[in-house]
C-alpha cells in the first residue's frame, strides 16, 4: 500500500538525502523515515510516534486525520483539505509531483479507541527510574551523573541484561563491587529488582523531538 502510495504521489522512497538548506520551509523528502508524527486514538490519547511516510498513508486511506494546530486552535483536517494547506513558516513540508505537502505533527486514529499497554524499556534511565535514584545497596539518593547499572551476577560471569539483574547503583559503590557478587563485596541489596508492571503506553511516550505541538497531549523530554 505504501508503495503505490508513494508512485501516486510522487514521494521518493527510499527517500533520497537531499542537502537541507537554510531556507524555510524545508522541502526534505529524506525526513519521511523519521519519527516525528504523534498518533493518538480517537479520545486524542498519545498511542504512538510515526513518519510522516506512515502518517501520509493513514490519512490518504482515511485511516487517520491530522491536527492542523495554531497556537491553542486545534482543528482536524482530512487528507482532502489537508494536501492545499498553506506551507507555515515553522513547517516542515515533502515535495510531489503534484506540489509541496505540510508534515503533520499530530495525526488521530479515528477508529481506534484503546490505550495500549507496554513495559518501559530496559534501560539504563528506566533502572534509575525503577529504583528511584537511589543505590541499591547503601539507599544514598544519587544525581544521574553520581549513579551507573550495576549486574548484580557480574556479566563476567553469565549475568543477564534484565530487570532482574540490574540495579542502580553509587558508581563508587560499583567499582568497589567490580566483578563479584554482592554478599561477596560486603554489599547487601536493599530489595529485591523486579520488571515493572506494565503501563498505558501514553505514560511512556515522551516528546523526544522536543516538537511543540507534543506538549499538548505528552509529557516534555526529561533527563
């Protein structure tokens, strides 16, 4: 579907890199691979992040609309209005055969009603946030900078990159530890490390692009 997409209206895919230049707005087909479009369900609840490639393909099949937003003027526009909308100063904007498109920043799902559910991703801001900056063996509150993951079985020794296995930890603390077990560093976890339980996935996304019109419906990025 993608493809007859694209040869009806003249996208390049796979996008072609084209130089940017420093003229407004920018006519850049390469940006059609990266995910910048917020999908929402039809409660206007974040569900997921999107290319424009994605988005123009839901809306063209009247899948999805998109937001035309202003400031705090928020409209909903079909593919129909949408492909003669005026090129805005902040827009970023795809070139066709049949003229210039505005990228959506925001797209709704009209038919889908439900907030899917997901784990957040094991990393090493997600251990952090799990153990609530603290060390896990001596409990002292830590600053981002002050802290490291820690396997408590050392991967040296076949420790696995899970929820189980890792904690946060004092990065003096875990140099001490170096590559042996707790008990045997005089060390002693102050609880057990478990996976968190999943959480609606508009709970997790966060507005990484630091696109402004996210900040209507997801929290902004954070360290």
């Amino acid at each position: 579907m993608l493809a007859a997409f694209a040869r009806q209206w003249g996208f390049d895919f796979p996008p072609s890199l084209q130089q940017r230049t420093n003229t407004r707005p920018d006519f850049m087909n390469d940006i059609l691979n990266k995910s910048i479009v917020l999908v929402l369900n039809k409660n206007w609840q974040a569900i997921n992040i999107r290319t424009p490639a994605d988005a123009f393909c839901q809306m063209a099949t009247n899948v999805a609309t998109a937001l035309d937003i202003d400031g705090e003027n928020i409209r909903p526009v079909g593919w129909g209005e949408w492909i003669g909308l005026p090129i805005r100063e902040q827009d970023h904007a795809i070139r066709t055969v049949r003229g210039a498109i505005r990228v959506p920043t925001v797209i709704v799902a009209m038919n889908f009603a439900r907030v899917p559910k997901k784990r957040p991703k094991l990393c090493a801001k997600s251990i952090r946030e799990r153990d609530g900056n603290r060390c896990q063996y001596t409990g002292k509150l830590l600053r981002p900078e002050e802290g490291s993951l820690d396997h408590i079985l050392p991967r040296s020794r076949g420790g696995a990159d899970s929820w189980e296995n890792l904690v946060w930890s004092d990065k003096e603390v875990n140099a001490r530890k170096g590559s042996r077990l707790p008990q045997e560093a005089g060390l002693r976890l102050l609880s057990v490390p478990r996976a968190p339980r999943e959480l609606p996935v508009t709970a997790l996304i966060r507005n990484a692009p630091g696109i402004a019109d996210w900040n209507l419906f997801v929290k902004r990025r954070s360290r």
